[in-house]
C-alpha cells in the first residue's frame, strides 16, 4: 500500500474513527483503525463492534493494500505533522507514515483479523439535507436519558413520513422534539431509536456537508447514514419509544412571552442560589414573572422580568439545568412559556416559528 494525501484531510479522517474505536481486552484489534486503498481513495474504518465508520480520503494511490494500526498512534502522529502533505506505505504489516522532513513506522498487526462491517439488509430509507438534521440532534440530545434502567430512552427516535422527520427524545422529566423537511421521504415505515453516541457523531460529521443530501437507512436491527466520504453502521435500540405526543401540553393556566437572552441569564444566575433539588421559582403576576432560588447555606436570589403574561398569578418551580438546556436550544430572540398547574408539564418553543418543541416538568416541592 501506497497512499499520498493532504494532512487535513487524512487527520479529519482518523479523529473520527478514533472516537469510534473500543477498548477490548480479549479483541485488541478493536483499538485499532484499517486503512485500505480502495481505487484511488484510502479507506479508513473503525469499530467497536456496535458502532462502525468508514472515511473516503481523496489522494494518490500508487500501489494496494491495506494495514492495521493503533487509532490513537497515526491519529496524533499524523495531527503532530507540520508538513500540508502526508505519504503512507505499509511494509510488512507495519506503517510508514512520512512527510517532507519526517519518517515514522507504526507497529501494526494482521489486517485479516480486523472484525469485519456489516451490510445492512432490507433496509427502508430517506434523504435530509445534512446540516439541517445535524442541527435537529444537537437541539434534542440534551434531553436523553443517562439512565440504563429503560434502554429505549437512552438514544434519539427518528420518525419518517414522506415530508418530514421527527426527531424526539426524553428521560421522563423533559422532552425534546424537532421537525425537519426532508429531501425525499421513505417509500415505507420509517422510524427507528438511534444510539446517543451514534446521533453525538452526526453532529459533529454532518455539519461539514452543510446543504448536501445525508442517506438513512433502517433495516431490521441496523441503520446507516451515509454523506459525502462518510459512512456509518450501528445498531439500533431495541424496544418502543413511548407514545410521548400524549404528555404535550396544548392549554395553558399561565402562559408567557419572555427575551431568551434576559430570561436564560436571570435562570443561569438564581442558578448559584439553588438548593440541593437545583430548583428555581418562577413567579408569575400581572405583567411581570419574578426568578427566585433560596439556599439556606448560600442566600437567596431574586429579579422581575417585565413580560407579556396571561393566566392566574401563581408559582411553579422547576429543575435549572432542564430550563436552560430548553432555552438554549432555542433560536429566536423571544421565546413562549406555557404552564399549567403546580404538577403539569411546561411549554417552551420559539415565539413564531414551532418545529422545536420542549417540554419540562416542574419540580414539587411539598
């Protein structure tokens, strides 16, 4: 194998599939990336065995083959690189990475005992533009479980029609939901509960395609998205995503129009107040909402928002970071707050424009 190609490109390759490789003491292989030339690009995989991603980089191919090498070995070497310009060479399972003024041989071991992909078979698919579904996640992420006690919440459900996709995801005390055109819509039933790392490296694939078309695939346990260079394989999250449209509120005890900007300030300062639940009071009055946060230990916190509110006067307090994760995803200079009684579920989306939607519940604190 003999293989020549700008820096850049080689060093975004292997930073990805660096974060795809898996620590496995009976398959060390599995910390390893391959690197094969196929046509006139180098390929590059990696796989942790649930997770898998394969690169395209452009270059020049002079001879076939391919090597097996520690992911975090060439990826720093090759990021340690000063030169534009990277020249690969695999001798005898090894790999010879060199550049203008450097040479260095990275230890390699059998190719043939790297774990092979998987094709995903039978598989129903759709195209979205991949900046705009790359946005759509990181909004929702924030909103899946961290706990392993239900499986099915701990990634993002991904629903198709021949319009649009629904993003959604909740740990049961918030839940997130973006809608999102799509290029072309599957020719069947679409939908699937995507792994959280999966979608976490959409996010940070995805944006470099900006408007171009990104492929997902759905077969029976496995999906793949496939833009540009880029291609991923991973297993999907067994189980049924719960029916969650039920639980959005669409009537109102209290609603509120409020400047994100002031609004998410206010919350991140009563922040310092809060007590051991991470509660902070919001205090609705005519024409005004007061913040507040008591902490025995520390003091207390308080500041009034003018705001365009309508409903009863009354008090509903909720979990800070939940609040300011839902406002942050927000885009719009000004944002609606919708809340029912003390133990209903709130409201937050964008002032005109609702294909973001969170949904928080408040904390109960008698």
């Amino acid at each position: 194998m003999k293989f020549s190609c700008l820096k850049v490109n080689l060093e975004r390759a292997l930073g990805a599939a660096e974060r795809f490789t898996g620590k496995n003491v009976t398959l060390p292989v599995l910390a390893n990336v391959l690197m094969e030339i196929d046509g006139s690009s180098l390929v590059v995989r990696a796989t942790n065995l649930e997770h898998a991603v394969e690169i395209r980089v452009p270059g020049d191919a002079r001879a076939l083959g391919m090597v097996s090498v520690p992911a975090r070995v060439v990826s720093s070497l090759v990021q340690a690189t000063r030169e534009d310009k990277v020249h690969l060479e695999a001798k005898q399972g090894n790999l010879i990475v060199a550049s203008q003024s450097r040479q260095s041989r990275v230890n390699g071991v059998n190719a043939e005992e790297f774990p092979l992909i998987p094709k995903v078979k039978n598989t129903v698919s759709f195209l979205a533009p991949a900046g705009v579904l790359a946005h759509a996640l990181s909004r929702v992420l924030p909103a899946v479980s961290s706990s392993d006690f239900k499986p099915e919440l701990g990634g993002v459900f991904l629903q198709a029609d021949q319009k649009n996709l629904i993003c959604a995801a909740t740990d049961t005390f918030r839940l997130a939901e973006e809608t999102l055109p799509l290029v072309k819509g599957p020719s069947g039933k679409a939908e699937a509960i995507v792994p959280q790392r999966v979608c976490q490296e959409m996010t940070r694939i995805l944006p470099e395609y900006g408007e171009e078309e990104v492929k997902l695939s759905f077969g029976e346990n496995q999906m793949t998205v496939e833009a540009g260079s880029a291609r991923i394989t991973s297993r999907l999250i067994e189980g049924v995503f719960p029916d969650y449209r039920a639980i959005i509120p669409s009537q109102f005890a209290r609603s509120v129009f409020l400047p994100k900007e002031e609004f998410l300030a206010s919350i991140r300062s009563s922040s310092i107040f809060s007590s051991k639940l991470q509660d902070v009071a919001l205090a609705f009055s005519r024409g005004s909402m007061e913040i507040a946060s008591v902490n025995t230990e520390v003091g207390e916190y308080r500041t009034t928002m003018e705001a365009e509110y309508t409903g009863a006067d009354g008090t509903v307090s909720f979990n800070y970071r939940y609040l300011m994760d839902g406002i942050q995803a927000l885009e719009e200079d000004e944002l609606f707050l919708g809340c029912g009684e003390a133990a209903s579920p709130a409201l937050l989306r964008n002032k005109s424009h609702a294909s973001f939607l969170y949904v928080v519940m408040p904390i109960r604190l008698t």
